[in-house]
C-alpha cells in the first residue's frame, strides 16, 4: 500500500470539479474522496475522517456554509 500524504474530502455539485480535484490531488499522493450531494458531505465526513474539507459555497438544498456548521457539530 503506498503512503499518502493525508485525505482531503471534496464537496461539490460539478462532476467536472470533483474530476478534476481527484485527478490533480490523486496524482499528489492525497486519499481524495468526492461528494456529490450536499446531503452527504456530513455522513461522508464522519466515515472519510479526512484531514481537510473543501466545500463549494453555492450548491442546491445545502450551501456551503450551511455545510461547515452541520460539521462543526461533530469532533
């Protein structure tokens, strides 16, 4: 198993942005998760454990800074 550099967990609507974060990080050695739906960034989160959290600030159903305090509920 090679070693990471850490895990960044990626949250936006534009499947042309999660693309491009898993391709440019993932060649960097980052774990990169992606989420879609707003919905799922907390769950995601929780399970994922990663060590940064990039969020779009405009999506549909939840904003992004809807998001970080739905994450800032959890350690």
């Amino acid at each position: 198993m090679e070693d990471r550099a850490g895990r960044i967990l990626v949250v936006d609507d534009d499947r042309v942005v999660l693309r491009w974060f898993e391709a440019a990080l993932g060649s960097a050695k980052v774990a990169v998760e992606t989420v879609r739906e707003a919905t799922q960034a907390v769950p995601r989160a929780i399970a994922f454990q990663p060590d940064l959290i990039l969020v779009d600030r405009h999506m549909p159903v939840l904003n992004g800074g809807e998001i970080v305090r739905a994450l800032r509920a959890f350690p």
